[in-house]
C-alpha cells in the first residue's frame, strides 16, 4: 500500500468519525454544538460527496432547535413570569443568530434527493425588539428597587442588573448615573495606616510604597483602598499594617580555601599499539585520540552576607464599633549575599559555572535602610495576597 492510498484512508477514517460525533450530538440533545461542528465540515470544498451526511445533520439539527427554541417561547408567554424575560429575549436572539449562522453557507444541494437543503428561517426582528424593550424596562425597575434598598449586596445587583442593561440598550433613561451610584455605594472604601511598634526606623520610602495601591493589580472591584483620607468617602472599614519586629544581622565576610582536581582535555596524542607502534586507520593516516591531563586549582572565596527579617501583622478594622474583624501575621526576609574568590593554578579544575565568582570583587554592604527596604518588595507581595482574599462580607 503506497503513501497515497494511506493517506486517502486516514482522510475518510477523520472525516467518518466527524460525522459520527455530528450524529451523536444530534441524537444527545445538542442541536447548536451538532450545527456548528456541521458548518465547519462545510466551510471548505461544500459540494463534495463525502459532504453530504454533514448537510443532512445541519439541516435535522437546525429543524429540532427551532421548535425546541419556539416550544420554550410557547410555555413562557403562558407562565408570563416577569423575571422570565431574560430567557424569552435570548431564545428570540438565539433563533435569529442561528439563521445567520447558516446563511453565508447556502445553497446546500443534497444530490440523492437532487435538492437543496431546506432551512425554513422566519423574521424575529420584531420579536427581538419588543421582548428587548419588556426586559430593559424590567431590568430598570428590579435594579431601582434594589438600589432603595440601601444594602452593598443589592448595590452590587444593581450594578451589574444594569451594566447588563446599558448592554443591550445603551444609554436607557438614567442607566449612567444609576451605574455611577451602584458602584459608589456597593463598594467597600478601605483607610490604610502604618504603624511602628519596632525599635528601629521605618524607612518612609517602604512606607510610601507599600501604600502605593496603584501597583498592586488588586482583583476585587468592590474594594477600594485609600492611603489616605478622601473628601466625601464614608470609610466602611480600616486597614493596619503593624511592623512588631525588625532584625538585620551584623556584616559578615566567610572565608574558606579549597583544592579541586580535573581531568581536562589538553589536545590530542596519536594511538600508539602494544608494541610501541603509531595505529593507522585504513586510509594510512595517523589515529589520534583527545589528550587529558589532570590540573589542579587552589581556590580562595570570600562570602558577604547580611540579612534581614520583618515581622508585621495586618488588621481589618469595622470603622463603626471599631471591632476587629481579620488579623494576619506576615514575615519577610531579604537576603544579601556576595561571594567572590581568587585563585592559584588551572580554573579549568573547577565548573565553568563557578568562573563568574573571580570576576567579581568586594563590595560595600547595603545599609540597615536599604536592607528594611529591600525586604519590603517580598512584604508587599504578600500584603497583596491578603488583601485579594480578604473579603468583608
């Protein structure tokens, strides 16, 4: 059997099991999903033979959502439920984006039955239209209602009743503000503090950018925090960042001396034979093998290193009542280190990736501050954490 032939086989083999899991999707209920796996048989070389079950399934697949479709339509208008317009719109949509789906594709000529597939697509603009305007003017209502309310939860309803509303029919009566006045009042407002309870200074820099909620990249919108005071905010809750306790060690240098041992390859020598004799390979010239030599290296290394430690604690406070809500402990550590060395001998007797270390020299320790600082970066990261998982409610 040539390439070709396999080939051939493996295309029918693909596009058979296509057409099986088209009949199944069918035969399971799944009338859009048979549909679309039809249409992207079809979108390429449509007239073709082997394309004739995808056209038969598009068009039983399409006949079954119809009057499944219009069937649902048919029980809802008789239950005449109010917060069932949702569904009633989106059927009405569903029915026309169906058609819309198939159009581009038509004709379908079913050769067997020396047809075209029938589709029988009918106008639902003004259905569309009317049931949009029934659930618009539904939405409103329900989001004022909530909005009298007067609770963050339904604010939050409100909020996204109407961003759904501004969807489907921007600019609606007093969606703008509405949505303005939802967002304000179902948000958190959050006042953020340090406060020091270490002997040691807090540099006012980490202070500053830990109170730089700009870059955070916070994911809960109904939670805003404020490093300080804003004209006109009524502060539902505040946040402390305690610092408990500081630690930085003393600069240290560790020495130590060190002898390493390698085999390395130096060259090449010729093959010689057990009688003393030079080896030739059948074209006559000399046999030559890597030559290796073991060198030794003598290596001095000096290592810098400081550390420090942050102990904190972050509260949640309930502005009225002053009540504690959350209390987590966070700790951070940030490490300097800077290890250099001298050498005596072949560096080829240690691991290329410890060269980097004779190339470097002495240098100056960061200051307590700028170790205090440094730490901060991890701190933030984690201070960030807790306040994407603390929630209020």
């Amino acid at each position: 059997m040539n390439k070709f032939s396999l080939f051939f086989i493996l295309l029918l083999s693909l596009s058979s099991c296509g057409v099986k899991q088209t009949q199944q999707l069918v035969s399971n209920g799944n009338y859009d999903e048979a549909i679309n796996n039809a249409l992207a048989n079809l979108r390429t070389n449509k007239d073709k033979k082997g394309k004739q079950d995808y056209i038969y399934l598009l068009e039983e697949a399409f006949a079954k959502a119809k009057e499944r479709d219009l069937n649902n339509i048919q029980m809802l208008k008789i239950e005449s439920n109010p917060n069932q317009i949702e569904k009633l719109y989106n059927y009405y949509v569903q029915l026309h984006d169906r058609q819309e789906k198939i159009k581009p594709i038509l004709p379908l000529f079913l050769i067997k039955e020396g047809r075209n597939a029938i589709f029988p697509f009918d106008n639902y603009n003004s259905q569309i239209v009317s049931s949009k305007n029934a659930l618009a003017e539904h939405l409103y209502t329900n989001a004022i209602q909530l909005i009298k309310t007067n609770t963050k939860v339904n604010f939050r309803n409100a909020f996204d009743a109407l961003t759904y509303l501004n969807k489907i029919s921007p600019n609606y009566k007093e969606v703008n503000r509405l949505l303005d006045e939802a967002k304000f009042k179902g948000t958190d407002f959050v006042l953020v503090k340090t406060k020091n309870e270490t002997n040691m200074i807090i540099p006012e820099r980490l202070q500053t950018d830990l109170l730089d909620f700009s870059t955070y990249r916070l994911n809960n919108p109904w939670i805003v925090y404020h490093n300080a005071p804003q004209k006109g905010t009524k502060y539902d809750f505040s946040m402390m960042i305690l610092f408990r306790n500081i630690l930085v060690s003393p600069e240290q240098i560790k020495e130590r001396e060190f002898i390493k041992e390698r085999d390395v390859k130096d060259g090449y020598k010729k093959v010689v034979d057990a009688n003393g004799k030079v080896v030739l390979d059948e074209k006559g010239k000399e046999v030559m093998v890597d030559n290796f030599k073991k060198v030794t290296i003598q290596i001095y290394e000096y290592r810098q290193l400081k550390t420090c430690q942050v102990a904190a604690k972050v509260e949640f406070i309930t502005t009225k009542g002053n009540q504690l809500l959350q209390s987590y402990p966070v700790s951070s550590e940030f490490v300097f280190e800077n290890i250099y060395a001298t050498y005596k001998g072949d560096r080829r007797a240690t691991e290329e990736n410890y060269f980097p270390n004779f190339d470097r020299r002495a240098v100056l320790f960061p200051s307590t501050e700028q170790m205090i600082f440094d730490t901060g970066e991890d701190l933030k990261s984690k201070i960030k954490e807790i306040m994407n998982t603390n929630h209020f409610e």
